[in-house]
C-alpha cells in the first residue's frame, strides 16, 4: 500500500485578519504548515500534494521543498473540490491521506494508526469528543453506532446539532474508490461547497466499511482559524514541549513560562528558570544551569555550564563550567573553552575564547582568539572594522589586557602579555611585554579653578 497524502492550504483565513497566508502564520516559530509537512514527511509517503490558494506563491516560496507536488485550487469550491485537484495520479492499491494546513499539533502516532486501521480497503475518519463542537462536522451514527453520515454545521439538524463527536477533518481515503467518489459529490448545500464529508454517505451506501479512530485529546486536532486559536495551539504546543523535558530530567521552575521553538537535546540535572526562550537546536549537557529570562538560538553549552539572568546566545558553543552573564550576548561564531568567563554587558562575536579565560565586565570582542587564561579588562574593545573589511585580534595566553584598552586590528599581544588601560593598542605587543600606547599624565601643581564672576 502507497501512501499518497494531501495537505489542504487554499483557505484564506479571513479571520486571522492577516496579510500573511494563515498556513504560514507560526506555531512555536514554525509555519503551520511546516509542522505538517513533519507529520507527512514521518509517514514516508509516495509522495505530497499541497493544495494552495490564497497566497499562493508565498506558500510554495517559504516551504520550498522538492519533495512536495504543489497543486493551484484557483477557486476554492470546498474541501472535495481540493482534494480532487490533487489526485490524477492515484492507483487502486494506494491510500490516500487528507490532512489540513492549518492543523499542525497532529502527531504522527494518531496518523499511523488511522492508516493502518483503515488500510487500502476502508475509509478511515479521524473523529474527537468535543466539549463544544460548534463549527465542526457532526459524526452522525444509527442506533447501532454505526456511522451515518458526516453533517455540516451549516447543514445539520437541531437534533443533529448536539451530537458531540466532531469530524477532525483528516481522513484515509481508499485508492480504489477516492476517484469515484469525488467525481459524484454534489455542491448542493448551505454552504454551495464540495464536501470532502460526504464520501462518508457515499461509503456507507456502496457498502465500503468506515474505520474511525479517536483523537487522544481535542486540542491535537485543533485548526487555527483566529489568533485567539493560534495562541491556544501555541499554549498546548509549549506544554508538551515543558512535559516532555522534564520527563527527560530537566528542572522547569515553572513548565508554562518556558518557550521552545526547534529543537532541544538535554542531558540530566538541567535547571531553566521562567521566561526562558530556546531556538533552533540547542544542546544543552548535563547539570547546565539557565537562569531567567535568557534567550539561546542554535547553541551547545557544555556540562556544568551557567547562564545567567537576562543573557542572549546565538550560534554560540560553550564547553564545561563556563559562566556567561547575566546581561551578556554571545553572538554566532563565538566559542567557549572549559571555564571561560564572560561577564555583563560583553558582546562577542566570531571569538574564541580559552580555557579560563576572563571577559567579566563592559567588552565588545569580535573576530578574535583569546588564550588560555587571559584576563581581559573592562571595556576592552576590538576595533575589528575599517568600515569595509573585519580584522582579527589575537591575544595570548595568560594575557592582561588593562581596562579600556582598544585592539586596533589586526593586531596581537604575545603570551603573558600585558597592555595598560586606556591604550590604543594598534602595533603587536610582543610576548611578555607591556604595551603602552597613551599620552603620558602631566600634572600642573597649584591649578587655580575658574570662579564665577559677579
Ligand atoms: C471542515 C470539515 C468539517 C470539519 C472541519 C474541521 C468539510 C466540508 N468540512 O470544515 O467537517 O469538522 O473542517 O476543521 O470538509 N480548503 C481548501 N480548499 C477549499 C476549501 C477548504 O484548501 O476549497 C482547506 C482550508 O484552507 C482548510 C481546510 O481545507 O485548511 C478546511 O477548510 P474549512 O473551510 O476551514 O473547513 P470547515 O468549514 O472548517
Ligand atoms: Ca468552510
């Protein structure tokens, strides 16, 4: 059996009143739609077909992928119609699996079993209890419980209106009848749309068994038709997120107020504090300490490592025991030796920093390598700029670099170098050497001030 797998993202999602497709309006700073294709992408189909629409060409631009048959519904005339548009080349012995753009906390799991359940035989719905169903399609069963029927809400009784069991929308759809099917839906509803829904009717009249499996809780299959939706999906993302980290031996001081947005591998004895934000793929080893409201995109930090308060790292790499911040920014390219220090208010950026060595307080250090054990002062810059091209510093092992010091590059200061503060360093200083580069202090004995006049 070939799985063939649809994605529905014509809709326009008037509601979000958005410029931005709804599709790619983000959950945990990925696109909707982008979660999908996950989920489809696990399933390991034949191939995807995505239906687009409405901004159409943004849709196919930001998620370009070459596994992906994209499909133009020039007009949306319903859920049956766009699936149609997908599906000239499906064969008997295919299953077809229709899932929605706007729906991304589905999880592969839940999606394996309505396969299999349904097989390349039966039609398999995907349905939920809900607490209020209002808007969705009603799963309509006889005294037997078999299911009917799927009615709209448009088109539903009021009897009908209280069934509480609510088409999630995804659904497998067998090769051998999807064509037939779809070629005899009629647009004679409220809505004067195609329903996808009503193979359901068409299914139980030609005798094709139905196959519904259950989702394990509403908010999996909820769709974002707002923003207040867009957040609850976020919420319940976050959540699973928090819960599964800490099932992992991660401390959460408060599992609501930690957001992730890609990917996190942890080791154990991990503590983040509230208000952390992780990004990209983090790697964090065991025992690493985040302290609150810190920010880490794309960034590994080593075993015992601390972050404190308030600190900002992206593309950065720390090794064992370090400790950054609170309030430092460790920009891409930066890297941390074991023990490496860096203090509030240091920016860096392309610098490597080694083991042991100090950056505690004011510095920007950029483009630079800083050795073993070096101690870089107080307002150290690296002047790594003429304003076209980016110059390396380079500072020895067991530097001191004085406070205030400016690192004209390319320059270096040797091993165990030292230069005084308030220098513009723009000549080597050789190892063990002290580098003076200021104008020499004067003092004129029995300076008068100036007084004010009357
Ligand atoms: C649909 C189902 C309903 C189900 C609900 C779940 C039908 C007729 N109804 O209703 O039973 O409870 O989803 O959310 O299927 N789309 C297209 N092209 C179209 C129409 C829709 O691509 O011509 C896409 C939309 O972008 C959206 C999805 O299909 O991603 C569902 O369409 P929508 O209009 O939101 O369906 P509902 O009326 O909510
Ligand atoms: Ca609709």
């Amino acid at each position: 059996m070939n799985l063939h797998i649809v994605i529905l993202a014509a809709g326009q999602g008037t509601r979000m009143r958005s410029t931005l497709p709804k599709v790619l309006h983000p959950v945990a700073g990925k696109p909707m739609l982008g979660h999908v294709l996950d989920c489809a992408r696990a399933m390991q189909p034949q191939q995807i077909h995505v239906v687009i629409g409405h901004g159409a060409d943004q849709v196919r631009e930001q998620l370009a992928a070459a596994d992906i048959n994209w499909v133009v519904q020039a007009e949306q005339l319903g859920t049956g119609h766009a699936v149609a548009q997908a599906l000239p080349q499906v064969k008997d012995a295919d299953q077809v699996l229709v899932l929605y753009g706007d729906v991304p906390l589905l999880q592969q799991a839940t999606l394996q079993q309505l396969s299999q359940q349904a097989g390349s035989q039966a039609l398999g719905l995907l349905t939920v209890m809900m607490h209020d169903p209002s808007g969705y399609g009603r799963i309509v069963r006889n005294a037997a419980g078999q299911v009917q029927a799927i009615v709209e809400q448009k088109d539903a009784s009021a009897e009908q209106l209280l069934i509480r069991e609510g088409n999630t929308g995804i659904m497998a759809i067998p090769g051998t009848q999807v064509q037939g099917w779809l070629t005899s839906l009629s647009s004679d509803n409220a809505q004067g749309e195609y329903y996808l829904t009503d193979v359901v009717a068409l299914a139980v009249e030609q005798g094709v068994a139905v196959e519904v499996v259950h989702a394990g809780d509403e908010e999996e299959v909820l769709g974002a038709n707002n923003r207040q939706q867009l957040a609850t999906l976020e919420r319940s993302y976050q959540r699973r997120q928090a819960d599964r980290l800490m099932t992992a031996g991660v401390t959460l001081l408060d599992p609501a107020r930690i957001d992730v947005r890609g990917e996190v591998i942890v080791g154990q004895d991990i503590s983040i504090d509230v208000n952390v934000v992780l990004e990209g793929k983090v790697v964090l080893a065991d025992g690493v300490v985040i302290e609150a409201n810190c920010v880490l995109k794309d960034c590994v930090i080593g075993s015992g490592s601390r972050i404190k308060a308030f600190s900002h790292l992206d593309g950065s790499e720390l090794g064992t025991d370090c400790v950054v911040g609170p309030y430092a920014r460790l920009r891409p390219g930066t890297r941390l030796a074991s023990q490496a220090k860096i203090g509030n208010f240091v920016e860096t950026k392309k610098a490597d920093i080694g083991p042991g060595a100090k950056i505690n307080h004011l510095s920007y250090v950029g483009d630079a390598s800083v050795g073993a054990e070096a101690n870089v002062g107080a307002g150290t810059i690296t002047c790594n700029y003429d304003g076209v091209n980016k110059f390396h510093t380079q500072i020895g092992a067991q530097a001191f670099i004085g406070s205030n010091t400016a690192l004209v590059a390319p320059v270096s200061v040797g091993d165990g170098a030292t230069t005084a503060a308030g220098s513009v360093i723009n000549q080597d200083v050789p190892a063990a050497a002290l580098g003076v580069a200021r104008a020499r202090q004067r003092n004129i004995t029995g300076w008068k001030r100036p007084s004010k006049q009357d």
